[in-house]
C-alpha cells in the first residue's frame, strides 16, 4: 500500500514520516502537489495512486487567518476549503481510504456553548463564534464528509512530540519563548487539551489497518489552563518554579475577539472504546518528553 500524506514538512506531518516505514510514504512538497490545482492533483493521482491519503496540508495561524476573514479568494480558504475538495474528489476517484487531521478549534469553546466536546458534538455552526482558520477547517470537515461517507477525520488538541521538528510544538514554543526572555503571560482562565505524538501515530496505524470510517479524537484525558502548563514544563525542563506571570484571556479577548476559545478541548472515551486504546494525561504526556526537550 501507498500512503499520501499531504503537509509532511509540518510539524504533525514530520512526525508522521518519521514514525511510518519509508517505502510506504510519499511525503511530496508543494511544488510536486499543490492542493488548490485540481490538475496537479489528478496528475499526482494518476501516477501514484495512493491507497491511503493523510491530508494534513493547510494554512494554519490565527492571526494570519483573520486578516482574510471573509475573503473566499484568500489563501486560507483556497487551501482549507477548496484544497481539500480537490483531495476529496480525488480520493473519491480514485477510491483512497482519507483521513483528514482536523484541529479543536472547530468548535467555539465560549461559556455558552464550552467544551470539552465528544465525537459525536456537531462543529460549530456559526462562524462568528470561529476563528477564520476555525472556520475555513471546519468547512473542510463539512465538505469530507458529504463526498465519502467512508472517511475519517481525526481532530487533534495542541501538538507535543519526542523529536524536535523544522517547527516547534507546544511545549517547545514556551520553552523558546521562556530561554529568549519573551515569555508572555500564561492565560490562567483558559481550558485546552494536549496530543502527543505516539499516540497519535497509533491511532492512525489502526485506523490505516482498520479502515474505520468517522470522527476520532486524539487528546489528552484532561484538559489545563496554560499557566498551570507552563509552571509544569518549566519546572521539569528548566528547574525553575512560580516564574510564569498570569495572564487573562478574557482580557485578551477583548482586544482580540474570535481568535482563541476560552473552554475547549476534545473527549475522547467513544475513540478509546472503539480502538481499544488508552491515552494519557496531559502531565503524563510532559514526563514521556521531558527528557528529550531539557536540551531544546
């Protein structure tokens, strides 16, 4: 079997080949396969056909993404939305099993409609509750499975890994920010999940071996405030403690309203169930890397 993973110069997307055997991946860059050109896709279609398809390529940044809020001829919504049409209908073509890797924040995470939410919970609905790049991901999900009701779509919570990638996860943007004397103020009274890397691969190796078809979320157990992250990290990783200075989002909301929901996170006990897999906590998952990031 071949698998095509599209995005696997990201972060999530190095990981993937780093973890998957060689003969088996076909990571191509953009020049080789541009997402927003059907033509490029069918031509790549017709000579690799891929069995498996790991869509991960998309236009991430929140800030860069409320810039273009609205705009359809944006690169955030060619890519995000239109992008992935052109890989569902090619895999639809082509009869690729697709996994599309989608991020929490689809969902609002305000105090009206807060998370953590399950599976089966509906992406929000309303896009002035969303990000744009919420938004345009969201849209994206909408789309994969009105075409294959036979694919997977596998949202994630913030990213961590053993191995250090061309970007930084989660947990080494602190500790960047933190050894650059930049650390900005933790939010205290904002809720987000964790993913880590192994788990993460496991449930794609089931997944590709299982062919299952629907949504799956890969997160930690429970979910934490950023500050309470950051004490965590910095005290495993830098053997320092009570340095990180509180912070509020509630606060930073009003100057920067739809960007980051306050009350998210995924739950994950209809995954576990299904898979027969066991995830972690999100301290759980720090103690899995500490060793490897203390040198980041």
């Amino acid at each position: 079997m071949k698998e095509l993973i599209t995005g696997g110069s990201g972060l999530i997307g190095s990981y993937i080949v780093r973890g998957s055997p060689r003969k088996k991946i076909v990571a191509p860059s953009r020049e080789e396969l541009d997402i927003t050109s059907w033509i490029s896709i069918k031509d790549f279609f017709d000579r690799v056909k891929p069995d498996i398809v790991i869509h991960l390529a998309a236009q991430t940044g929140i800030f860069k993404g409320e810039k273009e809020r609205g705009d359809k001829k944006g690169i955030f919504w060619q890519t995000n939305v239109e992008g992935t049409r052109n890989i569902v209908r090619a895999c639809a073509t082509y009869k690729s099993y697709l996994i599309h890797i989608s991020p929490e924040v689809v969902f609002a995470g305000t105090k009206e409609r807060p998370g953590p939410y399950t599976e089966d919970d509906p992406p929000e609905d309303n896009p002035n509750l969303l990000s744009w790049y919420g938004w345009t991901k969201r849209e994206a999900e909408i789309i994969v499975f009105q075409e294959i009701s036979s694919a997977v779509v596998v949202r994630l919570s913030s990213f961590v890994g053993r191995d250090n990638q061309p970007r930084p996860d989660y947990a080494r943007k602190i500790l960047q920010a933190f050894d650059e004397r930049k650390l900005p103020p933790m939010f205290t009274d904002q809720y987000i999940g964790l993913t880590y890397q192994d788990e993460f691969l496991q449930v794609l190796k089931k997944l590709i071996k299982e062919r299952l078809p629907g949504i799956f979320h890969v997160a930690s157990t429970n979910q934490f405030t950023p500050f309470e992250f950051a004490n965590f990290l910095l005290e495993k990783a830098r053997g320092v403690k009570e340095i990180v200075k509180p912070g509020s989002i509630e606060d930073f909301l009003r100057k920067h309203p739809l960007t980051f929901p306050q009350f998210s996170g995924l739950k994950i006990e209809k995954t576990q169930k299904k898979l027969g897999v066991k995830f972690s906590t999100w301290q759980e998952m720090l103690e899995k890397i500490v060793e490897n990031i203390k040198e980041f």
